[in-house]
C-alpha cells in the first residue's frame, strides 16, 4: 500500500525549487538565488538534440517580445560543450533574459517528474506554480497565461 507521491513532487511545493546549474558559456554556478525577484520564471527542459526543442526555441525567440518582463531558465543534463554549441548556434547571448545551464544530476527532471521534453514550468511572478505544458505549446499560448 505504500506509494511513492514523487511524481508530483512539483505540485506538493508549488513554488519555485532550490537548485543549482552550471551556466553556459563560462561554467559559473547559478542558484534560485540569482532570480530576480517579482518577476515570472519559465524552466524548459530540453536537450540541445531534440528536434522539437530545437523547433521550441525558435518559437521562443521569434516571440521573445512577449517575455521581456520573464526570466526564462534552460535546463539539461546534457554534456556542457553540447551545451554551450547550441547556446552558440542558437545566439542565446543576445537574450538576456535566457539562461542555459546543465543540470548534471538531473534534478530538475526528477522534481518536475518529465516523462519527455520539452518540457515547460511557468511559474508567476511570486514564485508559484502556474502550468506546466508540452512540446505542443507555443509560446505565443505561455505569454497568455503570464497575462493573467
């Protein structure tokens, strides 16, 4: 009868997990601390060779517009110089709003329980759980939800 709840564990804590990433491109350690506070926070998911992730943060910089108040943090537990290519190929530099970092234990799956990705947390601007979407979001349908 004993049943893990760590499935959604995210649910449970509703508000934005303590971590820690390596950030691309130069390695430094970034912390829930260094989030801005009173402002929304979007965690993607992804891998830098998924086609749908790849197809995600095209959508997301055509719409970047619709996030210039958000802070948005990429996640993966991918190797750091896959990482900091698609950081590269991607010019994430010119969004500093975006952050990539590797998350080597993977945490951020485990907490958010991803069964595939991208996957996508929003979170508002005091920190709460919002939604979670999909590969199949747009990010056109996220900025809506901030709206609110």
């Amino acid at each position: 009868m004993a049943q893990s709840d760590s499935a959604d564990i995210y649910r449970r804590f509703p508000t934005v997990p303590v971590f820690s990433l390596t950030k691309v491109p130069d390695s430094s350690r970034f912390t829930k601390d260094e989030l801005a506070k009173k402002k929304a926070t979007i965690f993607i998911l992804f891998n830098p060779f998924c086609d749908h992730c790849k197809q995600g943060t095209d959508d997301l910089k055509t719409n970047i517009e619709l996030f210039k108040e958000v802070q948005i943090v990429m996640a993966s537990p991918t190797d750091f110089s896959y990482l900091k290519k698609f950081y590269e190929d991607y010019k994430i530099a010119n969004f500093p709003n975006i952050i990539i970092g590797r998350d080597p234990s993977n945490y951020f799956g485990t907490f958010f329980n991803v069964q595939s990705i991208p996957a996508i947390f929003v979170y508002d601007k005091k920190g709460n759980f919002v939604k979670r979407f999909g590969s199949n979001s747009t990010f056109s349908q996220i900025a809506e939800i901030l709206k609110h």
